[in-house]
C-alpha cells in the first residue's frame, strides 16, 4: 500500500528494471555512503510530502465514514420508508457519531481542514522543488513569479475538490452555522427542513443540491478510485492494452460516480424535496434561519 501511495505521488508508471553497472568498483573508487534511512529513534525517515500525503489520503477516511452514514440518512432511508417524518428518527440516531461535541472535531471538521491544507502544502512543496530543479529558485525572477510558474498541474479529481469547497461551506453554514448562531445548535433541523426550503423556493434548492451532489459524489468516487489505483492515468500496461484499459477505467469510474450521485439524489429529490412545507410556528422558525442566509436570504 505505502510503495503504491509512493509511485502514486510521484505520478511514476511501473518499468522493467535495467540492469546498470556499479560505477564505484569499476573506477576503484570508494564506495558511495548509504544513506542513511533512519533516525535516532530507528523510525524511517521521509520527505515532508510522504507524510502530508498520507495525511490528505487517511483524512478522508474519517470523512467518508461520515459520508456514508449521511447518503444513508438523507437518501436510502426515506426512499425505503417513503415519508419524511418515518426518516426523521434515524437521522438524529446517527447524528450521535458525527454531531456531538467530540465526534464533530474528528470526524468532519480536522479531517477536511487536514485533506485540504495538506493537498495545498503539497502543492507548495512541489512547486518549490520545480523551481529549484528548472530555475533558479533564489533569484528576484523566481520570488516574483511565485504565483505564475512552477505550479504542479490540477488534475481533474482536484478541481472537483476545489469546487466542493464553497459548496460544501455553504450546506455546512446553513445546516449547522445559522441554526447554532441564532438557536445554540441545530435539534430544529432535521429533513423537513430540507423539505420546507424545497416547497418555498424549489428552484435554487434543486440547483444548491444538485451541484453540493454532483460535485461532491464524482470527487469522492474518483479520490477513492485514485487511493486504491484504479485511476486511468494509474494503468501499468503498455502497448495496445494501455489505451483500451484506459477507456475502460475512465467509463467505469464515471458510471459508478453517476450511479452514487443518483441514488443520493433519488431519495433527496423523490422522499425528501417532496415532504412538503413546515406548518405553523416551526415553519416561521425554519423562514427566519433561511432568511439569515447572506444575499439569497433577502429573497426567502
Ligand atoms: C470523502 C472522501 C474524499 C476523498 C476520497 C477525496 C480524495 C481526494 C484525492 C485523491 C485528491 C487528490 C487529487 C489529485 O492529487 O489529483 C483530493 C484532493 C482534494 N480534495 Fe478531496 N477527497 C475527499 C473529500 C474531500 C472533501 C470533503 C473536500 C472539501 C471540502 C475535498 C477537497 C479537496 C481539494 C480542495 C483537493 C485538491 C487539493 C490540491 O490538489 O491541492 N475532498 N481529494
């Protein structure tokens, strides 16, 4: 796993080892020092980009825990139950493991930050060493064009990440961030909040959910496929087989991602969107918390 993360960082396809000469035997000179691959501790010792690399990959198994149970929640239970007020229980069951004042921390809030920060550190890493490597990386030149050049490239699965920021900020915000700004937390909030903003302004929430959904499921379905290597560009064959197999990951990987954000979807859209208005004081509430929401809430 840890040798596959290796050739995975570096972006390195697998060759056939070439045999090559011991240059220090055959010019009689001193054998080059092994380097040294451990510290005092007898730990090994790595680049700082092996450990933000492994910080931005086991990040997120925290949050896809959490993902897996919320897809559960939000969409398999209702469209098993088909009602909204029957889900409701089990939403506030699981919320014990992701809500709580311990679990919050660890299971989304320091994982996220840890995925992102590590990504962008690594990125910064690399860009230095580029310059290094292809310019003259203390020059006035190089500090000034720190922003423009030398950057790694973003792949694709990294522009979906950058995208599900906001997105993702923005559910967080309304879900969790109005809710305990004005009421001290959110045991208002449930699906038929969800529900009520569906009924009242169903056009921007079906845009909010379907971009929060479709971005959100293709970034962690092409992470995941990246983690275990499955990933068109990660293909170790070569020859005719290279192109075809390529193909073949490319339109599997995008199937299953389609088929995550549908069933996400299926229950969200078909169960939940469809609940229904708030009645009487707690549909003014939910109004109130919308309406807290920076420029759109003018609206709701
Ligand atoms: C839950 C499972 C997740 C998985 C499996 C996952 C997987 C990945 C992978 C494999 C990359 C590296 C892409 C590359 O190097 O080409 C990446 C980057 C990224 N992810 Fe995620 N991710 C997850 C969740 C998230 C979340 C919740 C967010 C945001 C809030 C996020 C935001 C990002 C960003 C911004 C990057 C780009 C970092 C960079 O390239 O500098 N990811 N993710």
């Amino acid at each position: 796993m840890a040798d596959d993360l290796d050739k995975l960082e570096a972006g390195l396809h697998e060759l056939e080892p070439i045999p090559t000469h011991d240059q220090a035997s055959r010019n009689d000179e001193a054998p080059t020092k092994e380097p040294k691959r451990t510290n005092v501790l007898g730990l090994s010792q790595h680049s700082a980009i092996w450990y933000l690399a492994r910080i931005q990959k086991y990040s997120t198994y925290a949050f896809s825990a959490f993902a897996a149970m919320h897809v559960t929640t939000t969409s398999i239970v209702p469209l098993v139950t088909q009602s909204v007020p029957t889900s409701e229980p089990y939403l506030l069951l699981t919320r014990e493991y992701y809500q709580s004042p311990a679990a919050e921390p660890l299971m989304v809030i320091i994982p996220m930050y840890a995925h992102v920060f590590s990504g962008l550190a690594i990125r910064v890493l690399r860009r230095n060493h580029n310059a290094k490597r292809y310019g003259d990386a203390y020059s006035k030149e190089n500090k000034a064009s720190f922003l423009t050049k030398f950057w790694p490239r973003v792949s694709t699965i990294s522009k979906l990440g950058f995208q599900f920021i906001p997105l993702l900020m923005g559910h967080m915000f309304i879900n969790r961030g109005i809710p305990r700004m004005t009421q001290g937390g959110s045991s208002n909030v449930n699906l038929s909040y969800v529900s009520h903003a569906f009924a009242k302004h169903p056009a921007i929430s079906f845009f909010g959910f379907t971009a929060l959904l479709g971005v959100g499921c293709f970034h962690i379905t092409w992470g995941w496929a990246k983690w275990l290597g499955w990933t068109p560009e990660q293909v170790t064959s070569t020859g005719a087989q290279r192109e075809l197999q390529k193909n073949r990951r490319w339109y599997i990987i995008n199937g299953l991602a389609a088929a995550f954000t549908g069933l996400w979807m299926a229950g969200s859209f078909g169960v939940v969107a469809r609940g229904g208005e708030a009645p009487g004081w707690v549909g003014i509430q939910y109004d109130e918390l919308y309406q807290m929401i920076p420029i759109l809430g003018k609206w709701m």
